[in-house]
C-alpha cells in the first residue's frame, strides 16, 4: 500500500525516543496517547517517548519525521 494514500492508517506504535512529525504537504491526523490531532502542511506535531502514536493520512500527504536522541 502507499503509505501517501489519502486511506493510509499506520498502527499504533512506541519509540524510545522523542519524534516531531512535521507535514510537508497535506493533511494528516496524527494521534498520540489517545488524542487525535488534525495537522495540515506546514505544521508540527511532538510524539513523546513511549507513548503510543499512529498516523492516518486525510488527504495524499508527506511528513518528515525527526527522532531526538540525547547523547
């Protein structure tokens, strides 16, 4: 499947590290402990360390996701 597709649902999932997602174009629900967060082009979304995240794409979207790793 392609994951821009405007259907794309990823599962829920953990990281060990904190991520920002940030939408490049698009729009994107971005769900992070539960509460769900509409993010459209432009716009950042923070994903705490160890809490559970998914992404649903509303419309065909790109989305830069950074992980934060303290040394």
């Amino acid at each position: 499947m392609d994951r821009s597709s405007a259907d794309y649902r990823a599962r829920m999932a953990r990281a060990p590290f904190d991520g920002v997602a940030h939408v490049l174009e698009g729009q994107a629900e971005i769900t992070v402990a539960g509460v769900p967060l509409t993010a459209s082009a432009g716009e950042l979304s923070l994903m705490p360390a160890n809490q559970p995240h998914a992404v649903h794409a509303r419309t065909r979207f790109k989305m830069l996701l950074t992980m934060l790793r303290s040394i």
